[in-house]
C-alpha cells in the first residue's frame, strides 16, 4: 500500500502477503520492523533485483533500461507495496535483497546507456525514482486497468529519458535519492 512518510509517523506496508492481514503498521520511533512486514519487503525487493539483473544482461544498455522501466512500473501497478520496499529507508528495515547492489545496478546500466547516446544526458538516478513516486499515483477501478495505465506512464517517462535532439534542456533535478549508496550516482 505504501503510503511514505517523514518523522514519527506511520508508515503503512503491505504485509498482507505474508500474514494473510493485509496492511501492517510501522512506527519508525519503534526502531522495530516485524517479521511479516520483513518477509513482504524482501520478496518485492528480489522481484526488483530480478528485473533489473534481467535489464542489465541485456547486450543493448537502452532496451535494459527501458525494460527495467516499464516491468518496475508494471509490478507497481500488480503490488502497491513495490514501489515503497525499493524506495523505503524505513528505520530497522533489513536490506534483505540487497537494495544498494540494486541501485549500483541501476547506475550501471544508466551509464551505459549514456555512453551508448540512447538516455538523454541530463538523466540522473533521481529521475527514476521520480518515476517510481509518481507512479504511486496511478489508480484505476480494476488491476487491469491499472497495468493498462502504468503501461501507458512507462511509455510515456522512457520516451521523454531518450537522447533526442529535439528536447528542451530539463529544469535543475530534484535530489530524491539521498539515501543512495555513495558512488551511486551516474
């Protein structure tokens, strides 16, 4: 469900997968993470290394990257919880699936799609996890239409990432990934 907040608030996580309960509350202040909501993370954040091991095999850096796209946003669209395991930096919460090997992966593949000329130049990592906040935003009546829709925002972010000489420079990125491994920055 993944609903992200600063401070002492509540974060709410979908631990219904492995509890059969559906949302569990976590308080950061607690310093605790449960079990449950543990299992639930590591199993969205192994489906993200998958896919973006996958994106990365891929002799063609750009068609890596632009599958890593639209198969992160298609699982956001199937799990609401995804998005907020990959982009979580709750207090206690294990890095079961090796999220900094992930993003290092990620920066990876983005630089050798720079180098290869297909990601437009000004693209930074903060772009995609801008990507992925936004996706969160994306409610339909069925999960069909929901994939249908999250099909359509992949689309749309991997056509305005592409280096094309017809694209106004981007304005300053905002900088979301601060919890970024160090280095991890293309």
């Amino acid at each position: 469900m993944g609903h992200r907040t600063r401070g002492a608030e509540r974060h709410r996580v979908d631990g219904g997968q492995a509890t059969g309960q559906g949302e569990d509350l976590i308080d950061p202040s607690d310093g605790l993470f449960d079990v449950a909501s543990a299992g639930a993370f590591a199993d969205q954040l192994r489906a993200c290394r998958t896919i973006v091991d996958e994106g990365c095999a891929d002799p063609d850096p750009w068609r890596g990257l632009c599958m890593v796209i639209e198969r992160i946003c298609e699982l956001h669209a199937r799990d609401r919880g995804f998005t907020e395991a990959f982009l979580s930096t709750l207090p206690g919460a294990p890095d079961v699936a090796g999220r900094e090997y992930t993003v290092k992966a990620v920066v990876g593949l983005v630089r050798r799609a720079k180098d290869a000329g297909r990601l437009r130049p000004g693209f930074v990592l903060d772009d995609l996890f801008l990507v992925l906040m936004a996706s969160k935003g994306i409610h339909a009546t069925s999960t069909a239409a929901q994939v249908t829709a999250s099909r359509r925002f992949a689309a749309l972010a991997i056509q305005a990432f592409e280096a094309c000489p017809h694209h106004a420079p981007l304005p300053p990125a905002a900088r979301l990934a601060s919890a970024a491994p160090a280095g991890a920055r293309p």
